[in-house]
C-alpha cells in the first residue's frame, strides 16, 4: 500500500512564530484579499495594540495609500514575481504615536500557500539607533561634566561664604552688613544647587520591586495636589504590566519632573480649564536599548496638550542648566534622564504646538 502524500505544511507552525517574534523587524503573512493569518511582536509593538486586534482588521488598512502593495501582494501571490520591494506609510493609533511610519516594504512569495510573507522595515530605524547612542554619549559626557563643575565650583564657594561671614560681624556699617548678607545668601542657593547636581551621583541606587502605575499615581498626587483646578490627568494603563527591579524614589522623580514641566507650560490652559496631561503604559516586544536586545520593555508617555517645547531649545531640552519657562533650574529633565538611564532606559521627547509627548522606554523581567 503505498503512503499517502505529506501534507503541506501550516503558513506559520509555533516555531516559526517564535522565530518571528524574536526579529526587530516587523513581519507578516499576508493574503491578497487583505486578511492577515499571522503578525509579529514587532508588529504588534509598533502598532501598539494586541495581536488579536491587527489580525481581525484589513491588513492594508493600516497603510496610508494601500493600493500599490494590495496590487503588489496580489502578483507576488499568483506568482508573477518571486519579491517585490516598495516603500509605504503605515498608519498607527494615536496611542501609538498617531505619526505615520515610512517602511521599506519587502513581499515574498509562500511555498504551498495562497498568501505572502511580508517585511517592515523602518527607514527610521537606524537612525533612530544612532540617535539613542548619541544620547547615550551624550548623558555619560554630562554626567561627568556636571560632577567636574560642580566640585570646581564647591570648594571655593565655602570660602567666599566664610569670608563673607567674617566680615559682615566686623563692619560696623548696617548697609555694608546687608552686602555681606547678599553674598552669604547667594552663595548657599549656589551651593543648594550644587548639592542638587551632585546628587543623583552620589545618592546609593535602592533597589527593590516597583509597580510602574504606583509610580504614576504617586506623581498624579503631587501634581493634582498643586494644581487641583482646570488640570485634567487621564489615566490610560497597561495592568498587565509587571513589576520590575529599580529604584523606586528615583523614578518618581524622574516621572515626577516631566510632568512638573508640563503642568507648568500648560498654565494658559489651566486657566481655561482644559488642561490635560495623560499617563500611558504599554508593554513593547524585542527593543534594543544602548545596543541591548530585549525581549520586554516598558513605555511609559507623559503626554500633554500644551504649547510644545521652544524650538530654539527642543534638539538641547536634556542638557543642564537648559529651560524653556523663565525661572526654571533647568535640571529637572538633565535628572529625569540620568535616573532612566540608571535603569538601563531611554528617554524621548516629540513636540509641537498642541502635543508634548515624552516616552520611557527601559526593560522589564
């Protein structure tokens, strides 16, 4: 009796889909009436929504001008082309960043299949690398500009303080007692900020299991505590997500600081009461961090309707002594970045006038 032939093997087995899942590029199978039979992690990620609600829309909804890659996916599926390479836009949820993303698209045919195997990849994508390394770079050569400055700028100012204490309980005069009282008074706000540059340096990193939405609703507390009217903070969270090992008190800080700043540039809004500032968890799949692949990260945005960052200072909003409301230390941001980075994290801003949004990215177990 002779053997009956071997089945054609399924469009994505559990190890292709693990296969899959591990790639940092987006990937797809495709059928030409646009139903998807399977999208990866990277997709699911990009996109920010389940993979059950990319798999049950039109796959080529999610293009900009889908035309053009429904007519491509069609030919490489009845086999007038073996591949076939285009760019397109993919569109995203606002959740997700509500910008389009330009992709280079690569379709490839299927062996015993109907439908097509498709590659993303974001043209941003390297750039967006280099652009991590470069901040990264850029936090250690500030770090260790902060730390030189600062102790340059201690040692003396204790001196000046000094002498400035002798000689105010050795003038007679009231008016030169008041000069020297100036000097004393500047020198130790001088020294309240190095004391605060030096600090997220020398201050032993706590670690212990944190809840990224006890963070969250910790900052909403202090905030709303400061502006209980015409301030609206949405909560949009991920409960999914777990905790992880990090240093609790830092975190709140660096949450805390950027919504601070957004509190404070929304004071117009405030006024008229429609303020608002959203805080969002989501879980992000296969991200690279200072060249580290993970499987799961975090993405916490702190997003505002404001008037946007200051362009003149938008590329610098991360260095010390920078801000962009009169008055400001211009700290707040240069600390909330080191303490992210502390955690292995990242830390983004995309502005224009009417969204600020910033973005945390560090891993999870």
């Amino acid at each position: 009796m002779n053997a009956s032939p071997a089945a054609a093997p399924p469009v994505a087995t559990a190890d292709w889909r693990e296969a899959f899942d591990l790639l940092a590029t987006m990937v797809a199978v495709v059928q030409p009436d646009g139903g998807c039979r399977f999208a990866n992690a990277a997709f699911e990620n990009v996109l920010g929504l389940s993979r059950r609600n990319v798999l049950k829309r039109d796959w080529f909804e999610w293009f900009a001008e889908p035309e053009l890659l429904r007519d491509t996916v069609a030919a490489v599926a009845r086999n007038e082309f073996s591949t076939s390479r285009l760019d397109a836009q993919l569109r995203r949820p606002h959740g997700a960043s509500g910008e389009p993303l330009l992709v280079h698209v690569i379709v490839n045919q299927m062996e015993a299949s109907d439908a097509t195997l498709v590659e993303l990849i974001e043209i941003e994508q390297q750039t967006r690398q280099d652009r991590e390394e470069r901040a990264h770079d850029q936090v250690q050569a500030t770090k260790e500009l902060i730390r030189n400055l600062a102790h340059e700028i201690k040692n003396p100012l204790g001196g000046i303080r000094g002498a400035a204490q002798l000689l105010q309980m050795e003038v007679e005069s009231k008016a030169l007692g008041e000069y020297a009282q100036v000097i004393i008074h500047e020198a130790d706000r001088l020294q309240a900020l190095v004391d605060r540059l030096l600090a997220p340096h020398r201050r032993p990193h706590v670690v212990s299991d944190v809840n990224i939405h006890e963070v969250c609703e910790r900052v909403r507390a202090l905030i709303l505590a400061e502006f209980p009217k015409g301030l609206a903070l949405v909560r949009d969270y991920d409960t999914s997500i777990p905790d992880f090992r990090g240093d609790r008190e830092q975190l709140i800080q660096a949450v805390l600081n950027i919504a601070h700043n957004a509190a404070h540039a929304l004071a117009d809004r405030v006024a008229a009461g429609d303020a608002r500032i959203v805080f969002r968890t989501r879980v992000a799949r296969q991200v690279t961090l200072g060249k580290q692949r993970f499987r799961l990260a975090l993405e916490l945005h702190v997003e505002d309707n404001g008037p946007g960052v200051p362009e003149n200072i938008r590329d610098r909003i991360f260095y010390p002594l920078v801000s962009g409301r009169e008055g400001g230390s211009g700290l707040g941001l240069t600390l909330a970045q080191t303490f992210v980075t502390q955690h292995q994290g990242t830390i983004d801003c995309e502005s224009e006038p009417g969204r600020t949004l910033f973005k945390i990215t560090m891993p999870l177990p």
